[in-house]
C-alpha cells in the first residue's frame, strides 16, 4: 500500500536527505509583511464588455513562497511526471512543498491521469495499477529531470529547465538524468550543458527506480520568476547577446500563431490574426513564429526587443530572455490562464 506524505516529515529511517535547500526570493516583489506579490498589469483593456471573474484574478496577487530544494531519494521511484515513492515506507511525494502541488493532488482522478500516474486511489491510500509492470533499475545517483507537462514547450522552459540551477550550484550537473528527450528538447538540454550521454530519455508510462534518486525541486510550479530564476535566463541572455554583438536586432515583435493556426486550426485558433500581422508589419514590427527558429535564435530576439505583443501560448514565455523594462502586451483568449500568465510577465522584470 502506497500512502501519501511530504519530503519535510518523513521517517527518518527512509534515509531521505536534502542536499540542498533555500528559502523563495523575490525581493523585488516581497512586501514589508514578507507575503510575495505579483506586480499589476500596468493597463487592463476588455474590448467586449467588463469581465468580474478577470478582475478578481487579477485581484488575488498573493505567490506561495515555499523552500527550494534537491533530495535524495534511496531507492527512490519514479512514476509519471513527477511523482515519487519512497522505497522502505512507500510513500508519495511529489517535487514541491507548495500546498497545491503536496502528494494530495493525486487523489484525484484526472489529475493523475494528467501527469501519467499508474495509480489506483483506495480507502487506505494507493496500489499500483499494474503491479506485474516491470521497473526501470538504475545503478548509482541518478536525477529525475521531468516535470509537468513537459511535452509543452513553455512548461519545459519554466518548470524544468530552471531544475538544472540547484543542480549547477550543487555540482550535480554531471550526473546521469531521466529526462525527457524529443529533438527539441534534448537540443535545449545540451544548450544548457546537459549531454546526450547523460540523457536517459523519460517515457511517462515507464517506472523508473534508481540506487539514489536525485529530486529537484519543481521550482516555478505557477510560473512566478524568482531572484534566482530571473538572474539565471538573464545569464543566458546576456551570454548570447554577446556572442550576437553588432548584429542588427528587431526593437518591436509581434509573437505569431499563423502557422500554428492552420496544422491546428480547432485550436487556439485566432480568427482575424492575418489582418493583425499585416498591420503590425506595416509598423515596423517583426512578425516572429518561435517554433521556426533555433533556440539561440529566439533567446536573441526576445533579448533584443523593447516591445512585445502576442496571444498567450507557449511562445510568449520567451520573455523570461527579455531585458528588465521590456513591455509586455499579451493577448489572453482564456481566463485559465490568465493567473498563471500574469506571474509569468510580472516577475521583477517587465512592464
């Protein structure tokens, strides 16, 4: 039986260690009380009519500042996305001490279908829901490098990738990785200095267990840049701005789902965006599709520009590569969203 617990109490002898933990920063958005707040959009335009359920999002600005960190997990499982069984007490836990993110949330049903969980909620806890399925046994310390979602570009950019900053400060960044390896991002993975060898490629519906499993902590589980967040994409793109000097950059850009509007065109469509681009275009704006360029190539655009307008998706979390200043228009289809979207663009950095 698999029960649910929490990384800061559990017993002692599961031998679970943290090698590294520290408090949330976010000093520019930190109040004299200690409570995080997201800025406000400078300007909230509803062109339609007044939207109550909008405002009282933008209203709830409070962020959950909870610990950073990287455990160890002695033999240590793998299931899904990001949960984790302990090897002696089996219990759940999961890569966050923020309160939505606790082992809690699987026991909901389409939660755990969400993040590929293979386990069956019972009155006492959980069971597996193939308990003949096959383990993946990894010798040594190995580190589970997967997050939520992370078949999603943006989620990849701001769930995992800010891992590899404890990994880095804690010289863990050699060790072996279960990670999730298409083309794309297996090259944002070696960009960062994470090498093919390392990979070993994440299948969600695997189990995977290791001799010493390496967690990090999910560290922008809603998006909000903190101080070490913001200072590490903006290494990044300060490196390759640099390495671009004298190249002529694009001040205004306009972030496109053209292409993506006609492969997918029951999703996310937007109706009138040609006309949009012509317009824009006719301005002086540079009408950009991240998903047809290199990696390097939209971190230079995004790093170079004073303005940018684009519907929420995937794209727009590039601005994490923008210069402190960098004005933000960003066109919300969806009141989901919006929370989520408002931390993104409201973390320290932009206007």
């Amino acid at each position: 039986m698999i029960t649910r617990g929490d990384l800061n109490s559990l017993p002692e002898d599961e031998g679970v260690r943290f090698l590294a933990r520290e408090p949330f920063r976010a000093i520019a958005s930190t109040d004299r009380h200690g409570v995080v707040r997201r800025k406000p959009p400078v300007e909230l335009l509803q062109p339609f009519e007044p939207n109550p359920e909008a405002e009282t999002i933008i209203r709830n600005d409070e962020i959950e500042a909870s610990d950073l960190f990287i455990a160890d997990l002695p033999g240590g499982t793998l299931l899904g996305e990001r949960a984790f069984v302990t090897r002696r007490h089996e219990i759940l836990v999961t890569d966050s001490f923020q309160r939505r993110h606790t082992a809690a949330i699987f026991e909901d049903d389409g939660r755990r279908r969400f993040e590929g969980v293979p386990l069956d909620l019972t009155p006492d806890g959980f069971l597996l829901s193939d308990p003949s399925k096959q383990k993946i046994e990894l010798p040594g310390r190995v580190v589970a490098l997967t997050a939520m979602e992370a078949a999603n570009y943006g989620a990849f950019l701001l769930r995992l990738v800010p891992k590899l900053i404890l990994l880095r400060q804690s010289n863990l960044l050699d060790l072996p990785m279960i990670a999730p390896a298409n083309g794309w991002q297996r090259k944002i993975l070696n960009f960062f200095g994470v090498s093919d060898e390392q990979i070993i490629p994440h299948d969600r519906n695997e189990i995977y267990t290791a001799e010493s499993l390496v967690v990090p902590a999910l560290r922008s589980s809603e998006l909000f840049i903190d101080d070490g967040c913001m200072n590490f994409f903006q290494s990044v793109a300060g490196d390759v701005v640099r390495k671009n000097l004298g190249r002529p950059a694009y001040k205004h850009i306009y972030i496109s789902r053209l292409s993506q509007g006609k492969a997918r065109p029951d999703y996310r469509l937007f109706m009138n965006e040609q006309e949009l681009t012509d317009r824009l275009a006719a301005r002086g704006f540079y009408i950009f599709e991240p998903e047809a360029h290199s990696f390097e190539e939209q971190i230079f655009v995004f790093a170079s520009a004073d303005l940018v307008i684009g519907p929420g998706g995937a794209g727009m979390f590039n601005t994490v590569f923008c210069r402190p200043g960098t004005k933000i228009i960003s066109l919300e289809p969806m009141l989901n969203w919006l929370g989520l979207h408002l931390n993104l663009f409201s973390g320290g950095l932009h206007d």
